[in-house]
C-alpha cells in the first residue's frame, strides 16, 4: 500500500485554489508584498484566525522565530531555554541574535518541554523561554514564563490549530507564535512563516527586523539592524489558499489519528499522546517501553512499508557540532563564551538525559497525512501490532 505524503501532490492540498491565486499575482505584475495586497490579506487572516490584533509574515518559519527572538531583544550573552528536540530553525535565531540556547530536558512520555526542567534552568540572565508544540501537542509553560518574569515564545511550526487543554489555540498564549510553511508542515507555500503576536510594540519590531528596519511609512532610514525576511506575493497567495484550507486538513489529520490511536490502545509497550482531538497529529509519535526499541521497530515498520522513522532526530539538538564544537562566527565560538555569557552553556552527552534517551531509544514516529484513509490507518495499525508484538 502506498502513503501519501507531504512530498508529493497527492499528499498536499495544492489546487485549483492555489492556481488561479498565483496567477493572479503574475498577472498584476507586483510580486513584492511590500507593495501588493497578499500578503497583507494573508496577515489579516492570519491574525484573525488566531484572534489576535497581528500577524507578520516572513520568508521561513526560521525567520519568523528570528524576527520573535530579535523583537524581545537580548543582549548579548543573555539565556533563552528552549527544547532539544526540535527543528534547528529554533535554536539558530538565538545565536544569530548573539544569545546563548539553554536546553532544559523533556518529558519521557511527550519528547515536550518539562517545565520543572525549564524553572530549574532560569538564571538572572534569562530573557525568554522558547516552547515548542512538539508534532502538534501543546506544552503548556505560561505558568514558568509568568514565575519568572519573562516572555514566551511559542514555535508551533508543527502545531497549526492545536490547543491547549483550556481550548486556547497555541501560538495565542505567550508574547509571539511563530509557524512555519515549509514543504513539510500541516498547509505549505514552499517556504514560509508567520509570527503573531497582541503586542503592537513587538508586532513592529518584528515587521521592521523582516524589512531591514526601514518603516515603510516614514522617509527612507533605517532605525534599527533588520534583515530582508519578506514573504513575496507569490508565496503570500498560495499561503492563503491553504490557510482556508486548514480547518479540513485539521479535521482529517485528526480523524485518521483518532482511528490509529483506538487501536492501539490497548497494546502493551507504545504509549500514545493523550490530548487526541487537541493535537495538531503533525506526525503521530509513540513512546516504547523497554526491551522494544526504536531503531528495531522502525526497521521492522519501515520493512513493511510503513513510513517511521526512530527518534525523528538523528541527535538532539544539545548534542548538534554547530553548538558544541563548531566556531559560531568566523574562528570565534562568540556568543557561546564568557564574556559575554556569564556561564559556560552546558552542551553534549548527559546534560538532557531524558531527550537522549528518547531519540537515541525509545521514540518512533510515524509519518502523518491528511489523505490517509481508513484502510492506511488500519494497515499502520496491523504492522505496529506486529512490529511490537513480535
Ligand atoms: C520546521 C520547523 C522550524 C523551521 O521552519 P522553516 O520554515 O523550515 O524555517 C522551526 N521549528 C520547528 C519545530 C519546525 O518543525
């Protein structure tokens, strides 16, 4: 049997939509959004969506998490703690922005956050903590953010629609939410991201670090460091073709996953998310409890043709050359030293023993779509069975 997937046409929702919208763009002859309407109406819709007051696209999910990082304004040497499990794109704006990546440790069952893990972490130079929504289940660190006086960003690139248990939408409940439209994520316009926000300080710090801090509205200066992380008009109109079409993609992630999960919940070993018509089902991840193991399940899976995959990351992040080896700027491993840090950041083997673990032996992950049907869930279902029983 064969999967759709997020890499080919028949596991996207790109359409007829998505056509007529980008030829319209190509016939108006504007493709910048600094001058166009798409991406201007994408914003709107983005932010009203979420029912917040705005919303500033950008060319990638990263960008956006680099607009948030740069708008809440570390200095040099200052902490932000974030996850290590997750896509590089959230730990690359902190060091762009001359911060240091604190990674606190997960929870065995989630691969989330923990957030007495993350309250352990806070010291007198932390600026923000960077939760992560990880394959679209909210973890919920407002409470944290609040005790210790600092703004939280939420990265929900693979989180679209998903909410907490008190119904709140994710990207809704700290300082900024970012998402991404990467080929890979839940609706896609290639490349793509969004960062929204309630706070119309943030909101034009954002906006002005994505267009070379140049406030279109007044005379040509500049105001502050900003890079070019525009979305263009292209990308803006099909972004939203499939912002109306995410509702659908929701509801039938969400189905199929609640099909897979009621058969598998009875089977001893796998453990599954809990928070099943909350979760956004970006992928559907399991937990194994030992003598299974990820890389063995995930061959007998994969053998079987079922896409999985074991620990989605080949390492976690804390372990990744780029931050315990690699120079970050020229020779130099600047920010990542003391001064401007005022301590050495604790990276590499034994310092997120949970995360490890995780990756290294106990999560699996199953590619997620919405155009499986019933019969793929039930295929997956019969193989995992097999796969642990065996
Ligand atoms: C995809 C992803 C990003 C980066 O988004 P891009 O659009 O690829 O730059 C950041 N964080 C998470 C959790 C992601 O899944």
């Amino acid at each position: 049997m064969s999967f759709p997937s997020m890499a080919d046409a028949g596991g996207r929702t790109l359409g007829v939509e998505e056509l007529d919208a980008v030829a319209g763009v190509l016939r108006s002859g504007m493709l910048s959004s600094v001058w166009g309407t798409e991406v201007r109406a994408l914003e709107r819709e983005m932010a009203d969506r979420h029912g917040v007051s705005h919303a500033v696209a950008t060319s990638s999910g990263t960008a956006a998490l680099h607009c948030a990082v740069a708008a809440v304004a570390p200095d040099p040497g200052d902490e932000i703690i974030t996850s290590p499990i997750s896509d590089f794109g959230t730990v690359a704006p902190i060091l762009a922005q001359n911060a240091v990546p604190v990674f606190a440790d997960v929870d065995a069952d989630t691969g989330n956050l923990d957030p007495a893990s993350v309250a352990a972490a806070i010291g007198p130079r932390t600026k923000a903590i960077l939760a992560v929504h990880l394959f679209g289940a909210a973890v919920d660190l407002r409470a944290v953010a609040e005790a210790a006086g600092v703004p939280l960003i939420e990265d929900c690139a693979q989180a679209w629609l998903a909410r907490y248990p008190d119904g709140r939408l994710v990207g809704t409940a700290g300082a900024i939410g970012c998402f991404s439209l990467q080929q890979w994520k839940h609706i896609t316009c290639g490349d793509g991201g969004l960062a929204i926000t309630d706070d119309a300080a943030l909101a034009r710090r954002m906006r002005l670090f994505a267009d070379k801090g140049w406030p279109r509205d007044e005379a040509r200066r500049h105001v502050g460091l900003g890079l070019n992380y525009r979305m263009t008009e292209l990308a803006g109109a099909v972004a939203r073709a499939q912002l109306a079409k995410l509702p659908g993609v929701l509801a039938d992630r969400r189905r199929t996953a609640a099909r897979l999960h009621a058969a598998l919940a009875d089977l001893p070993g796998v453990r599954l998310p809990t928070d099943v018509d909350a979760h956004a089902w970006w992928l559907f991840p399991i937990v194994l409890d030992p003598p299974l193991t990820n890389d063995r399940v995930a061959a007998t899976l994969t053998a079987a043709g079922i896409p999985a995959r074991a620990g989605y990351l080949d390492q976690p992040l804390h372990h990744a050359p780029a931050l315990t080896d690699a120079p970050v700027y020229g020779s130099s491993r600047f920010p990542l030293t003391v001064p401007p840090a005022d301590r050495e950041p604790a990276y590499g083997p034994g310092t997120c023993p949970v995360a490890e673990r995780l990756i290294d032996q106990t999560l699996l992950v199953i590619d997620w779509n919405e155009r499986y049907t019933d019969d793929h869930v039930d295929e997956i279902a019969r193989a995992v069975r097999a796969a642990v029983t065996a």
